[in-house]
C-alpha cells in the first residue's frame, strides 16, 4: 500500500493579502467528502484560529491537527516574492510556536506534534526550535525548489537539505521531479515542476495531477525509495465565490476554477483510488506505515 497524506493548510483567507476567515465555512463539507471516501488528513492550523474559531475543530476530531504557525507568520529566508512580509527573530519565532501549541492543543484537545511553515519557508533554525518543542516532525520542504528530497529522512541540524541526527523528521511535499515549462494565464510566470497540490488541480485538471504523480512514483522507484505521496490544499481554495477575486492585488491563479475545487478533489480522489493501491494515512500513520 502506499502512503498518501492529504493534507489541508488552514489559515486565513489568501494570506497575506486578507485577514478573514471565509474558508472556514466550508471545512465541513470537506470532511464530509474525506469520511465518504474513507480518508484521515492532517490539518494544519495556525493558533489565531484555534483562538478565535475553536469551532472548527468539532469538525477535525478523526483527523490528525498540525501547526501553521502563529498568524501565518515567516519562519524562514525572505525572499524577495514575499513583498512586506516581516521576517522574525529566533526569539519571535519560539514565542509564536510555544503559543501557536498551546491554542491548538487547547482547542483541539490533541497533541500537537507536526509542524507546516507558512509560504514553506523553513530554516535550520526553525527546525531546531520545533526539535527543542517536542515536534516530531516537520512537512515544508518543497522538492521542486532543491532537486531532493523525494524520502522521508532525518535532517542534518546545519543543513536540512542533508541527513543527519535529528530526532525531528522531514515530511517533503510531493512535486513532479521532471522540469517543464507549464504555463497557464493566470500564473504571473510559466513554472518549471508541477506541484501536487489543489491550485494545480483547478489549473490543470485531474489528469495532469495524475501524470504528475506517475512521475514522482517513477523517480522513487529508480531510486529505491519507498513510494508515497503528499498532497496539499489551502483552506479557503475550497470557496465557490471568493470575495478577493474583486481585489487587483490578488494573483488571478489563487481564485480561478475555485467553484469547481470541490467537485475536482473527488474525482482525482477516486481516480488515484483506482489506479493505486494506496492508504490515506495521517502523517503519523504514514510514518509508521514507512517503518520511521
């Protein structure tokens, strides 16, 4: 069987540009949509929700809570994509996590023990802090950016690109390891890798997300690593007529097709269920399905 994390980032509307939480309304239908189809997913949250909208959590209890940092803040290298998002120091970013914990675990009534970066953006630093926490792991790494990693592996404290020691464990993004140009009119730019993600899926459709993961399995396989998957989707991709369509500032790639995000997720669901014998697994049981 292989392992597939489907996993949601729950967060405020298209941060950074709005503050508002509208996606949230429709977390219920999402896991209606995961029960039917028999699926545990991790959900990562920032602790602002857990504060201020703990009633979501009566919809996640079969499902494995994350942290997403604080109030979406940057938990690593700005570069220069994210425009005037403030970069913290060490001390601010363990003051947002300690907190960021405590308000899911109040809220959720769970440990927390998985760990998302905003904009997946991550340093060694980071991942030191989250160790010193207690995290068991870490998912923010992002293969298309570094050509590796396509395992589950055990990063090196002065280099998270690398193995090494750490007790933490780095969960990597699943992204199609073959570069092309992919072009669409609403990206700004033409991108090289194609993402496993729900943007991609409203951008491209199910069969390209398919042949996307065939990629990913192939590389895997000539590797001798063991498969698996991890596919991501924001929160608030899932509204039918999202507001910030109407702002200028918003890239158009972020709201397009979005009234067709829920009816697309269940076809490429049953579709992979099809051609794969796969388990929909948390990112704990995937970990213990790998044998890490």
């Amino acid at each position: 069987m292989i392992p597939v994390l489907m996993t949601v980032d729950t967060e405020q509307d298209v941060a950074p540009y709005f503050a508002s939480h509208e996606g949230l309304n429709y977390i219920p239908s999402l896991t209606a949509l995961f029960e039917r189809e028999k699926i545990q997913a991790t959900f990562f949250v920032t602790g602002e929700i857990g504060e201020k909208h703990p009633e979501v959590f009566e919809h996640l209890e079969d499902h494995e809570i994350g942290c997403h940092g604080l109030h979406h803040e940057l938990y690593g290298r700005k570069t220069p994509w994210l425009g005037k998002v403030h970069e913290l120091s060490l001390g601010e970013r363990k003051d947002c996590l300690v907190k960021a914990t405590h308000l899911l675990e109040r809220a959720s009534h769970t440990e927390v023990k998985g760990f998302r970066a905003p904009y997946f953006q991550i340093d060694e630093a980071t991942l030191t802090i989250l160790e010193e926490l207690g995290y068991g792991y870490d998912s923010s790494l992002y293969t298309y950016r570094y050509g590796w990693p396509f395992a589950v592996y055990h990063p090196a404290s002065d280099d998270r690109l690398a193995r090494g020691s750490m007790r933490l464990v780095e969960i990597p993004v699943s992204c199609d390891p073959f570069a092309d140009e992919i072009g669409h009119p609403t990206l700004p730019s033409s991108r090289r890798h194609f993402r496993l993600n729900l943007t991609f899926l409203r951008l491209f459709g199910v069969d390209a997300c398919i042949k996307a993961m065939e990629n990913i399995k192939t590389f895997q396989d000539f590797l001798h690593l063991p498969p698996f998957f991890v596919f991501w989707m924001h929160s608030w991709e899932l509204h039918p007529d999202p507001p910030w369509k109407n702002d200028p500032s918003v890239p158009a790639y972020l709201y397009w097709n979005c009234d067709t995000s829920f009816s697309l997720l269940e076809s490429f669901i049953k579709e992979i269920k099809k051609r794969w014998k796969i388990c929909f697994l948390t990112a704990p049981g995937a970990l213990r399905e790998m044998r890490i």
